[in-house]
C-alpha cells in the first residue's frame, strides 16, 4: 500500500497529503492491523485453552464403561491387569494403569492418554497450539530480527543455538537472552505441534490409531469422510472453530464398523 496522494491538476502531478493526515491515516492502519492481531491471539488462545480443558476433563478409559452387555466377538482381549475383557481397539496403559477405549498413545507432556472420547480436543489442541506459538514467533521477529542485525554472524548463531552458553559466558544481557530463547522455544513448539498435526491428520484420513499404524493395520478405515465424521462427529468441518461446538461421536467407543462391513452393506 503506497503512502496516500491527493488528487492534482490535470496539468500537474499528484500533490502529497499534508503531514497530519498522512500520520492519522498511519495512525488507522496500525491500529486497524493491531485490534486484527489482538482478536485473532484472543481466539486462538481461547480455543487453545479450551481444547487444554477438554482434553483433560474428558475421561478415555473403560471406567464407568458397562462392558458386560455388550457380545464378545473378534478383537476383544482379556486384559490381565484390569482384569476385565476390553473391546476390540482398546488397550492397557502402564502409566494410567487402566484400559483406554481406542486408544492412541499416551501424550507425556499433558499426562493422559489419547483415546475416543478426547481425539477431538487433541488434535485441535494441536492446531491452535501451532497457532499461538506461531503468533507469538511473529510478534517477537522484528525485536529479535533488530538484536541480530547488531551482531555478527557468528555471534547470531551462537545465540540462536546456545541461548543459555551465551548467558553464562556473559556474551549476552539477560533480556537479549529472554528474547532469543523465548523466540527459539515458540518456533520449535509450533514445529513440534505442526508436525503432530499432519502425523494425526493422515491417521484420521485413514482410520488407524498410531498402534494401528505402526502394525500397518486398516481394518477400520471407512473412506476420508466417514472416517473424520468417525472420530469428530456430523459436524467435524466446524469443530475446529470452536471447542465447545456440540459434534456427537457416532459410536461408542466399543464396537466399530470395519472395512468389511461396509464391502457387505455395498453388495
């Protein structure tokens, strides 16, 4: 966007616009661009914080599950620490010391394990994860970008790498320090969450859980759009927006629909 022009003469060129009103249309601009940034960190870290609270609150194990009315076929196992049969998909974690229905992994930084009931909230808690660090990596660039202009190159990669090396050898203040490792730590927080989110979105295309996957197993996979309305519900387009959009889970968490039922019900 150019610097604004009154219109001239006919004759002549363009004639500036007066100082004042080059500054308060400065002044819009900016203001404009930061009620932007500041509503976009407010939604982000909402449904960040939101997705943190469901993840959590939700409860992925088969504790209060009736199990006993349900018939046993192929898939259910015993499991011998629980001491219950647990239903096809599910399996036992060490560190939850309970069975987890369709269980994923057990995520270490949040202290829970990923199952059916909380998939939703931790998959959009990775998107708007990478978001919010991505946010806060942006808003720190042009203050880390001017620290590193000062220096020379070698000094910039050393305090890019070796925040803390830095620190203790006196080579840097401890705002420079703050910036650098603050900006380092978002930036690989965001890669961390956006590479989670792509690992997690090609097993939701596909129906596996990362068990399932590591045994090249597809017993489950419906198609692309029956596997997401699956694991996010009718509403899987929007739940990404909003944490607390109600989205129903089409199943149970027990009984699944398999490949082969579907190739029966298409003949």
């Amino acid at each position: 966007m150019g610097q604004p022009r009154a219109v001239g003469s006919a004759d002549g060129p363009p004639t500036r616009l007066p100082l004042v009103l080059t500054a308060l249309w400065a002044t819009a601009v900016g203001l404009e661009l930061a009620y932007v940034l500041l509503v976009l960190a407010a939604f982000q870290l909402l449904n960040l914080l939101g997705n943190v609270g469901l993840f959590l609150c939700s409860d992925p194990s088969i504790r209060g599950v009736m199990l006993a009315g349900h018939g046993l076929g192929q898939g259910w196992a015993y499991c011998y620490q629980c001491q219950s049969q647990v239903p096809p998909r599910s399996g036992h974690c060490s560190a939850c010391r309970v069975c987890i229905l369709r269980r994923d992994h057990h995520c270490r930084l949040l202290g829970r394990c990923v199952g059916f009931h909380n998939y939703r909230p931790f998959l959009c808690l990775l998107l708007h994860g990478a978001g919010v660090l991505l946010h806060v990596s942006v808003l720190l660039g042009p203050a880390l970008a001017a620290l590193l202009q000062a220096h020379t190159p070698l000094h910039t990669a050393a305090l890019l790498l070796l925040p803390w090396l830095m620190l203790l050898t006196g080579r840097v203040s401890l705002a420079q320090f703050a910036l650098a490792f603050v900006t380092d730590t978002c930036v690989a927080g965001a890669l961390f969450c956006g590479a989670g989110l792509l690992f997690h979105g090609m097993l939701l295309l596909r129906g596996q859980t990362t068990w399932e996957w590591a045994r090249g197993q597809h017993l489950y996979d419906l198609g692309p759009c029956h596997n997401l309305q699956a694991a996010l519900g009718p509403r899987w387009i929007l739940v990404w927006l909003w944490p607390f959009l109600a989205s129903p889970l089409p199943g149970d968490g027990i009984t699944f629909q398999t490949t082969a039922d579907v190739g029966l019900v298409a003949s």
